[in-house]
C-alpha cells in the first residue's frame, strides 16, 4: 500500500488526497488551518474546500509536518506556488530518505522565472529522479464529484512516473504517463495567462471563433517557448498542454477566465481584483513568463498583451487590433 | 480585383462572399433557390440564410452556374460534402481555364472515403496546385457579425495558397496558408465526430474536465488517422485542427454537439432527428471515418465508440465506461 502525504489543504490538494485514497493508498493531509485538520479527522470532509466531499476513513490530517511525512512513499506539494520556496526550506530535513515528490503545482516562480519542479530541486538537492509532476484538465470540483478525466504523471525516469501513476489510478481519474517535465510544467503555467486572453474576448462579448483562434495561437506561442526550453512540442497537444488549457477556458469556474472577463467589460485591474477577492495567478505569472520568452527570443504575441492590458494600461480593444495587424504567415511560422 | 464564383448560398458560403467582397472582390453567388438570388440581388440579403448580414454591392447572385462562373479566378464550393460529386459533374465544362477551385466543405464522401478535395480532383481531372481547401474556426453567423478570427487556406502549391489568402484577408478574417491538404480537411471531417462525444458527455452532466479529455484525446487519434494518410502531425495543433475542434465543442449553436447532447441524455436516433430537424454531419461520416481508419489499421476508440453508440445501439454510459477502462500506458502511445 502507497502511503502519501498531500502538503496543502486547498482544493486541489483536497481532492488529489481522495483519488489516492481511492486508489487504496494511505493519505495524510497536512495543512496550517487546525479547524480544516479537525474536519476532516472528525467529520471526514475539509470544512474550508470541497465541503461536500467524503474523505474515506484512509485520510487522515494533521498540522505537523514531520508526523505527515513519516514514512511517506510519496510528498505531494499542493501549496501556493509562490510560497513553495518557503514551505519547502522548512520541510526539507523531514523528507523520507526514498520518497519521491510529486508536484501538482503551477507556476513560474518569480524573479528567478524557474519552474516548481526545478525550485524543488534547488531546494531539497534532490535528483531529477525522485521527482514527478502532474497535470491535466483537472478542475477539483469535478473530481470530486468523481466525473471522468485525464492526466500526465511526469519524471525523467519513466519508472518513477509508473509507480506515482500507479498510486493514482481509479475508475474516474486516469494517469498517463511521460517523461517531459518541462513540457508538462509550462503548459501548466501559461494556461493561466492564455485563460485571461479568452477572459478579455468574452467581455468584449466576442464569439467561439475568435476564444478558440486565442487558444489555438496561444497554445503556438506556448509550443514554441516550451521548445526552446527543451520540452517536446507534442507535449502540448495532449492533455496536460490542450486538455489543461481548454478545460481552463471553457470553464465559468476558473478565476483567470473570470478576471479577464472583468477586464473585457471595461473594469480597472483594482477593480478586477477587488471583484474577485484576490489576484489570478495569470496576472502574477504573465510577466515571469514574458521574461522567460524574452531571454530565449521566442515571440509571444498574446502573453506580450496579456502583460500590456493587465500591467501597462492598454486597453482590451487595442490588445485585438494590435494581433490582427500582425504580418500573415504560414502557420507553422 | 479578383473574381470569385461562391457555389453555394448557405450560411458558410454566403458569409464568405462577405470576406470576399470586403477583401476588395468581386463576387457572384450560385444558388438553386430563386428566392434567396432575388433577395440577393435586390436587398443585398440572403433571406434564407443570416438574414441579417448586408452584403455589399461587389456581391451579385444568380441561379445560372455558367453566370456565375463565367471568368472567375477563383470557383469556391460550398455545397453539401454528400451533394458535391453531382453538382461538380453538371458543372465540369463551365470552369473557366485557369481557375482555382476553393474547397469550403468538410467531410468524407460516403462508400468512396474520400476527402472533398480528392472528389473534386476525381471528377474535374484538375491537378492538386489548382484546388486549395479552407478551414478553421469559422462560425459562419460569427464571421457574419465581422468577429476576429483565423483560418489556413492549403494548397499542395504553395504560392496558390498565398493567392486565395490575399483574397480573402481582412481586418477581421486573418487566413494563414499551408500545404498540408490532407491534415486540413481532415480535421475538418473528425471534428464532427468528436463534437458528437462532447455532446453526449455534456448530455449525462459531465463537466468541463471530461469534455476536455475527449476533445484531447479525440484530437490525438485524428492526428493518428491523419499521420497514417500522410498528413503533418502538427496541422492538428492548428487553426484547422484545434482552432475549428474548439470553436465547434464550445458554440451552442453547432448542430453536431446538440445532437450529441440529446443522445446523452438518452434519446433515441430517431428523437433527436426528429428534434434537430436533420441529421448531424457526424452522425454520417463517422462510419466513413471508421472504415478509413480500418483501412489503415489506426486506432480510434472516440470514433468508435460514437459509431456504437449512434448506429449500434450501445448506451452513452458503457460508452464512458468502456473508454476508462482502456490498459492506461504513455500520453503519446
């Protein structure tokens, strides 16, 4: 039986837990918030996300770190990007000497534009190997409910990502495996900024045609940087590059999409923010992002608009004209 | 200027005479039904398809082929796919000598599985530099209210690919060109099918992440069928392949995906024909689909399952059950 920890009590780290539960592996959750770590070992159900949710009797939680990971097979990190640098220094010496970590984390960090797996490293010391990361069109709430989907496990040791795929297996969730960590990891990140794009179309109450020609140029110019790191541009017509991405698009739950609604219809990024209680990861990651373009010179026409609507004053409108004026091309180029 | 004969007056083929004709041409639309050529000609209308787009003076229609033909540059078809072989029989001989015919059309001809260049190849005796296909995500009620989008036009000679483009780009219509015909229309074909799934998915209250998956996975084994034709596997992470996929899963308004939704929900074949007045494009071609796939040994499960389920009799349930329960193995095997 795999015994996992599940760092993080948000949503996704919450559900996450429950596939793995399911899978018949031991889970213990660990959070900050004592009222959610009581909930869940009183009542079974996380009182803070996915309420609705029963956890069966194979989770437990707890508050203390070292207790979460004594003797865990896998550490799974389900914590605010930004803050992952952090919580990890503070983890480090408690990380079983065989465990693998598994990321379900998106983001670039930012100042220094790395990815989480890679923060991981820099952080533990731990060799590529012994960490794997996943994604996919994973919205938590839908897998709480149990609806079917898809995901990547990814680790530059194809074995690895077996064994963490292997945890995770159930009727309604189903792990593919891979080896392309950079590829799985960037399309996660600049999902988030493509979603806003989609976000600032509809509130400029434009149709179908144009949200999906966003997607499918957004998804180019992810290819083309993911390329340029070194990831394999397949990567991002599968589930964790187009799944992720459209499953964010479609979605009236994603907060990206939602924020850049608000930013269609004519609102002020104070007044975005202010609407949705907090800041879309897309706003905080489209800059890393332009940054990582920049300094490997691959285009990036809608994250360079994304940026200029959300951080420099141009207006949705004039973000449209500018990519239409573009010179035509094949499309390849 | 370039002289356009656009055969066809349904919504698609009247929409893109508007590009034509805001592109700078000159255009003569084909149709058999008087009534729709008279309004046409004297209220700048089609009355019987988007009856709100006002169509320039450079758009003139008539119910005589050889009219319409007559020293056209380009012939653009937007005939029914299953129609095409007999409309292009009667008008072989009045196809002006250098004219390049247009393929707007998408889908596979029933008992001969070929796409709907090969038709016009088959019957005209043109050679491929002189038959160029478009296809992208173009909603033709959206492009009739001049919302952005992009589109390829492909044709095997490059440079005649170029030429449609010119013809038909504007501030609103942004054509991309290629040479990869195959992949084009095929993924035009597939789409209907996986549209289908999309559907039924939507119709058991499925969310977002299942219909994400489908669509991934639906274009991956289009990208199979369509590598084991010859076409580029990346034509599928396009305008034409994606872009056209997304722009159909997500629009209320495709027929393909409410007939899908009706089966979901447990209609029968004969309820939903009856409710949606006619039959879905991929309620047609997805036995072509499947036999070319047979043809070439390609695995499609999605395509597949969408033929039990629309003409065999399997539930929508077992259908998703069935799909889950598939040996998981790597994303791209």
């Amino acid at each position: 039986m795999t015994r996992s920890a599940v760092m993080g009590m948000g949503s996704w780290g919450t559900a996450f837990a429950m596939v793995l539960a399911e899978a018949g592996g031991q889970v213990r959750l660990w959070g900050r918030r004592a009222d959610l770590v009581e909930g869940v070992n009183r009542d079974h159900r996380n009182p803070g996300y996915l309420p609705d949710l029963e956890l069966s009797h194979l989770v437990s939680a707890t508050t203390d770190p070292a207790q979460a990971m004594a003797g865990a097979d896998l550490v799974v990190l389900a914590v605010p990007s930004q803050a992952l640098r952090q919580s990890l220094s503070g983890w480090r010496a408690l990380i079983p000497g065989r465990a693998v970590l598994v990321s379900l984390m998106k983001g670039v960090e930012l100042g220094t534009t790395l990815r989480m797996s890679q923060v991981v490293q820099e952080v533990t010391g731990l060799p590529s190997e012994r960490v794997a990361v996943i994604s996919g069109p994973n919205l938590a709430p839908e897998i709480a409910r149990r609806q079917p989907t898809a995901s990547v496990v990814a680790c530059t040791d194809h074995d690895v990502a077996e064994r963490v795929a292997q945890a995770c297996a159930t009727g309604f969730f189903r792990p593919y495996t891979g080896v392309d960590v950079v590829g799985i990891e960037l399309g996660g990140a600049v999902k988030n900024v493509i979603a806003l794009a989609v976000g600032m179309a509809a509130g400029m109450d434009l149709g179908d045609n144009t949200k999906a020609t966003i997607i499918t140029r957004g998804l180019a110019e992810t290819a083309r940087l993911g390329t340029a790191l070194g990831a394999d541009p397949l990567t991002f017509a599968g589930l964790a590059g187009l799944g992720d991405l459209i499953a964010t698009c479609m979605s009236p739950l994603s907060r990206n999409r939602t924020f850049g609604e608000r930013l269609g219809r004519g609102e002020s990024l104070a007044q975005a923010v202010a609407a949705n209680q907090q800041v879309a990861e897309g706003v905080k990651s489209c800059r890393s992002i332009r940054q990582l373009a920049r300094e490997h010179g691959v285009d990036v026409p809608i994250t360079e608009g994304v940026v200029a609507v959300v951080h420099e004053g141009l207006s949705p409108g004039d973000l449209g004209r500018s990519l239409l004026s573009r010179a035509r091309r094949t499309e390849g180029g």
